[in-house]
C-alpha cells in the first residue's frame, strides 16, 4: 500500500494531487478538517436501540450461572455436535489441535500441563458463554443453546469431570466443581483512583 501510494505521489506534478490548486496550493485547507467542516449534523440512518433488539444480544453468562439460558444437553448429544461442529478445530480428543486444546494431556505437577478447559479454567459456565458466542469459529452463535449445553456436558466429560449419562442444564452447571477454580483468587490490590 505504501509503496503504491509513493508511487502515484511520485507521479504527480509538484503540488498536484487530491485538492490541489494551480498554484500547488490545497483547496481543502486541512483534509480530514475540511471535510468535518462540511459534514451535515445528522447522517439520518440508523435507529435506536429497541429493548428487544438489546435482548438478542445481552447472552453473558456470569460464573455463578445467572444468564444461562434454559435448556439442557447430555454427554452423548454433545458427543455428535462435537464431531460435526468441533473436532476439526480441537481434534477427536480434544487434545490435537491444531486450535486450542480442551483436554488435559497429562498430570498435574503441581500445576496443571498448560491452560486447557478441563485443567485450568475456574468456571464451566465460562467454557458454556464462549462457546455460545464465539464457536464454531467460521459461524460464531450458529448452535442452539442444547447444543452449546450438550457441547460443554461432552467436554466436561473427556476431562473426567461429568459422567458418560450427565445431561446438563443451567442448575447442573452452574454446580460443576472445575479443579483450579480454588487456584484462582480476587485482585485485592488498593492503591490505584478509586472508581465511583
């Protein structure tokens, strides 16, 4: 890009170019300026926001489970969403790759054998919200919200945490134990502006 653009200047007669007088003075008297100068007050497209419209998109889940959505999804649907919506990203086990792995491939040491789902992450309900809004990758938010709890019930179960007949709901979730949850502690730093 840069070396086109040189390119094109490079070409231009002294002082010509976008706006250029004559003279080889600037017409526009500033660029960007200018055209803020002549810009109208209002563009007239758009609306506002409807409370409906905000809805669709206020999906967080906080990590005690206030969001989940209702539904439920077991070990072995997940299983199948997993093999069509996953596997090519995560690998059959969950421990390939080529994208980030969600098993655990090892012990714990006293740590766990890097920052995989299964070892690392504090809360279940997290691995449910991202997924939810940003897998598959290629079309993010295109699994219903029984898929995305059967997903999770799968996952949870290749990293021993679910049972084979675990059927996941927004109770049963919000109670999973992750292991380094307890690992993980609150930033009580003082010290920095206090926040009003």
């Amino acid at each position: 890009m840069w070396i086109l653009v040189g390119a094109l200047a490079g070409c231009a007669p002294d002082g010509a170019g976008p706006g250029a007088q004559a003279d080889g003075s600037n017409a526009g008297g500033g660029g960007a300026a200018s055209l803020a100068a002549g810009a109208p007050e209002h563009f007239g497209f758009g609306t506002a926001a409807s409370e409906a419209r905000i809805a669709l998109w206020d999906i967080d889940v906080k990590p005690d489970g206030e969001g989940l959505p209702p539904g439920s999804g077991s070990v072995a649907d997940g299983r199948q969403v997993y093999e069509l919506a996953c596997m090519q990203c995560h690998g059959p086990t969950g421990t390939e790759g080529p994208n980030d792995r969600l098993v655990a491939a090892g012990d714990w040491d006293p740590w766990p054998p890097g920052r995989v789902f299964g070892a690392y992450w504090p809360y279940a309900t997290t691995f449910f919200d991202y997924t939810r809004r940003a897998m598959p990758q290629a079309t993010p938010g295109s699994l219903s919200d029984d898929d995305v709890y059967a997903i999770t019930a799968y996952v949870l179960h290749l990293n021993g945490l679910l049972p084979e007949d675990a059927v996941l709901d927004a109770e049963s979730l919000a109670a999973v134990e992750m292991p380094a949850r307890e690992r993980f502690v609150p930033d009580n730093r003082t010290g920095g502006p206090e926040i009003r």
